[in-house]
C-alpha cells in the first residue's frame, strides 16, 4: 500500500490540474494558432509558464483505486494487478473467469 501522503498529494494535483484546465486549454489554443502575432504567443507562453507546475496534467500518475499503487494499474478498472486478479477470483467482476488452458 501507498504512503497515505503520496495519494493525497496526487488528489492534491487532480485538483490542481482541474482548477487551470480551462485556462490552460486557451493558452495553448493561443500558442498553435499561427494566425495570431508573435507577441501575441510569446506572451501566452509566458502566462502558460507562471502556471503552477502540479497544473500541468503530464504531473498525474495513475494510482490502484484501492491501494495505490502505482504501477501494473488496468486503466478500464481502476484497479492495479493485484487487486484486479483478487476481484476476478471471486468472481466479482463481470465476464472475467480464469484462464486455463
């Protein structure tokens, strides 16, 4: 299991990133847009600089819903391997059976 203090900062940074996603978006539409003047971008790239750097969603790591870890974690599920192989075990997840061969 996860240190409890790695998971909340990593809820700290969904927020985070949440909170300046709209701003971010425009900023970065900004800077594609090569109608617009050079000024123009460079400024929006120094406002996409002062943004605090846990705003950036590159900053988020996928975590086990239950345990937290890290890695070996099933995006569809939620869930790291571990947990995900236990759940399917007692067959608590729909369509998952065991393999045998």
């Amino acid at each position: 299991m996860a240190k409890l203090a790695v998971i909340n900062r990593g809820e700290k940074r969904r927020k985070i990133v949440e909170k300046y996603a709209k701003k971010r978006a425009e900023l970065v539409a900004i800077i594609g847009d090569e109608s617009r003047s050079i000024e123009d971008r460079f400024e929006a790239r120094l406002k996409i600089q002062s943004l605090p750097r846990n705003s950036s969603p590159v900053r988020l790591r996928n975590r086990c819903e239950m345990t937290g870890r890290p890695r070996g974690v099933y995006r569809k599920f939620g869930l790291g391997r571990g947990k995900l192989r236990d759940f399917a075990l007692r067959g608590e997840v729909p369509g998952m059976i065991k393999a045998s061969w």
